[in-house]
C-alpha cells in the first residue's frame, strides 16, 4: 500500500506560478500510474492531469498548455507544474496512485492551492 504526501501549495497571485509535489511511500513506485486532481469550495473532485507508468499524460481542457504533470521514479515523486494561474484554478490538490494491477486508488491528504490578487 502506497502513502502520499502533497506539498507547494500555497498563495499566488493570477498569472503566477506554482509547482506541486506528491511523494510516495510504502511501495514500489513505479507501478503506479498517477494523478492530480482539484476540489474547489462546493464542486465535485475533478481530475487535472494524469501520468501513466510508461510516462503518457493526460490532462483536463481548462489546463491544458499550462499544467505540466511529471513523474521522477528515483524521487518517488509526481509534479504538477502550474503556470498561467487563473482565479478558476483555486482548490484543493489531491495527488492520487492507482495501481496498475488491482486498479486500487489511493489519495493524499491535500494541499490548497489559492489563486488571488
């Protein structure tokens, strides 16, 4: 069973930038695929971004050419690179592993992400 662990949130003004980071623990890392998603207040869980375990990405229309997620399988670690913040992006980051055997989901704890002037 995988543990995660999300940091880099923060405050940032429109048009700024952030990088998120989710490290894993208590498995083998690489065999998980992995995945961002958002929570803003009074809106479903939605997915932002996800990286496969031979390194495809997908990524949601409303941050597409902006968000770039990354996987360092040395680090144990998945990135969300967000530029070109907008107000629309505020929310809380979830960092999510599937499995890629048993497709079980495991999520971290969250960070807030909050786009403000």
């Amino acid at each position: 069973q995988v543990q995660l662990v999300e940091s880099g949130g923060g405050l940032v003004q429109p048009g700024g930038s952030l990088r998120l980071s989710c490290a894993a623990s208590g498995s083998i890392f690489n065999i998980y695929s992995m995945a961002w998603y958002r929570q803003a207040p009074g809106k479903q869980r939605e997915l932002v971004a996800h990286i496969t375990t031979s390194f495809s990405t997908n990524y949601a229309d409303s941050v597409k050419g902006r968000f770039t997620i990354s996987r360092d399988n040395a680090k144990n670690t998945v990135y969300l690179q967000m530029n070109s913040l907008k107000l629309e992006d505020t929310a809380v980051y979830y960092c999510n592993a599937q499995y890629i055997i048993t497709e079980a989901l495991y999520w971290g704890q969250g960070t807030q992400v909050t786009v403000s002037s």
